[in-house]
C-alpha cells in the first residue's frame, strides 16, 4: 500500500517512509508504528493497542515511546 500524507509517503511495499519526497531511514519497528497509525487514521490508536499488535507477548511501553518520538522527529525536521 501507499499512503500520503501531506509531504509524507509511506509505501509498504518498499518498506519506505518519505518526507518532502525524500527517504527518511527508520528502524524497523519506528516503520511498524507509522504504518499501523496509518492504517487506522480514522480513529485514536492507543498504545495498548500498539503494543498488542507490535509486541504482542511484551509491554515494553518505554520503547513505543523512544520509536513514536524518533517518528514525530522525522516528521517535524
């Protein structure tokens, strides 16, 4: 799939996030977390929910927090 959003494009297919049309590298879980609030833009997402759907056997909430920060960054720059 391939999803834009204002100057950023997430293409699941290349596992690839772009912002203003150029590659931002992201670790693999960073890319998870973008690509599920995409996924379902049309509501809040909580971070039970993404810890369940990313880590289902762990809570790592600590983690979630260091890879949506490392996302908005991206996003922000």
């Amino acid at each position: 799939m391939h999803y834009v959003f204002g100057d950023n494009e997430v293409d699941t297919q290349r596992d690839e996030l772009r912002h203003g049309g150029i590659p931002c590298p992201l670790e693999s879980q960073v890319f998870q977390v973008f690509v599920y609030l995409v996924q379902h833009r049309d509501r809040v997402v909580s971070k039970a929910e993404l810890l369940e759907y990313l880590w289902p056997q762990q809570y790592i909430r600590r983690y979630l927090e260091t890879f949506i920060g490392k996302g908005v960054a991206l996003l922000d720059s």
